[in-house]
C-alpha cells in the first residue's frame, strides 16, 4: 500500500493529516484494535490500515454509508459518483469496497450501521478510536460518548475537523476535543485540523 496512491483515493482527509493518522495508527495499534467513525470511501481507513498492520492489527470502520448532511443531494459536499439515482439515496459502499479491494487490505472490518447503535452492543476494548462521522452536535457528542469508554489507558482518541474559529468550520468536534481535554485525556500531537489525545 503505497502512501501516494491513498492521496488518490476519493475523501476528506489531506496528505499530512493522513500521515499523521497513520503514525499514530502504527503507535496506538499496539495497545489494541483501531475503530473509525466515518469510513465515507476508505481513504483514511486506508491510511489506518497501513498503521496498524505494523502490529497485525485490525482496523474496525462504522458508517451507515448513507452520508452525512453535507454529502446529500444539493448540498455542498454531493458527489455525483457516490450517488445511486436508481434508488435516491448516496450511497458510498461500492466504492468503499472498491478501493479495499484495490489495496489489498486485508485488516480492515467495514461496519454497516449508525455508529451509537452498534455501540452499544460493541464490547471489546480499543487502542484507538477516531471521530470523523457526522458533524451535527447530537453527532460529534454521540459519538464521543458512545467510543470514549472503550478506549485502553494508554491508548487515543483521534479527532478530525478541529477549527476554533467558527468562520473556518463546524464547531462540533472542536466541542469534543475540549470536553475530553476537561477530562482524562491529554494533547499527543495535533496536525492542522486533527488531534491525537492520549489516554490516562
Ligand atoms: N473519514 C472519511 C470521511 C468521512 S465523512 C475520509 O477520510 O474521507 C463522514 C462519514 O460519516 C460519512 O460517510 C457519513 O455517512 C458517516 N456518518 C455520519 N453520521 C454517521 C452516524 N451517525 N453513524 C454512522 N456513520 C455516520
Ligand atoms: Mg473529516
């Protein structure tokens, strides 16, 4: 899997951000399993790959691939190739296999489903956890309520799309970025819009 053809790969996730997360996907992976929020194509599933087959680890990814506000039909983020006309809807898991597949990644588990109800059946503990699905405040908040507990000490909560000036972004991860700073987390490292926070 080569760096430069994940750029290529259809998704939000820039050339040093993504290098960042896989860093942290090779050091974290070590503690124990990587689940994602928010698979969208694969793109930074690809860039965790990567990482965590360092350790032979997997790499669990959860989205309804339905698409979140911003991808629906006439909003900002709609793409035409994501979208299936014969049923109205976006739909972004055929080329989420697709690329898989490409890649050869053999350490990925794509999830189908909204990502609080599955977890609240998920049991298992993780190295890693990254937020990157929907960007409404119910969202963010949901998620990082419903991840957070799962996450070893030691290991980290990864949160993309971090913008303190309003004028720049959303302000929904950047909500819970401060809420699991208040807590038991601390800064690991941030790259521009994302963050590693480390567990203690
Ligand atoms: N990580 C991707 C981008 C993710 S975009 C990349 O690197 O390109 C956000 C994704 O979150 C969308 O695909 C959307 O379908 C998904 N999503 C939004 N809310 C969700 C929810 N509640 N449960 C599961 N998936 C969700
Ligand atoms: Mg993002």
């Amino acid at each position: 899997m080569k760096i430069r053809e994940i750029e290529e790969v259809k998704g939000f996730m820039p050339k040093h951000e993504g290098e960042a997360l896989l860093n942290w996907a090779k050091i974290f992976s070590n503690i124990g399993p990587i689940l994602e929020v928010g698979t969208y194509c694969g793109k930074s599933t690809l860039y965790l790959a990567k990482g965590a087959a360092t350790n032979n680890q997997y790499v669990f990814t959860i989205d309804h691939h339905s698409g979140s506000e911003e991808h629906q039909l006439n909003e900002e983020y709609f793409d035409n190739e994501i979208y299936d006309y014969s049923k109205n809807r976006v739909n972004t898991f055929p080329l989420f296999i697709k690329n898989v597949n490409k890649f050869k990644a053999n350490n990925i588990v794509p999830i189908i489903s909204e990502s609080s109800e599955i977890a609240s059946e998920w049991s298992s503990n993780l190295g890693m956890v990254f937020i990157d699905g929907g960007h409404s405040i119910e969202s963010a908040y949901n998620d990082y309520n419903s991840w957070e507990p799962k996450i070893l000490t030691g290991g980290s909560l990864v949160i993309h799309d971090i913008f303190e000036n309003p004028d720049e972004g959303g302000q929904a991860p950047y909500e819970i970025y401060k809420k699991a700073l208040k807590n038991n987390y601390d800064l690991y490292e941030r790259v521009d819009t994302i963050a590693c926070l480390i567990k203690n």
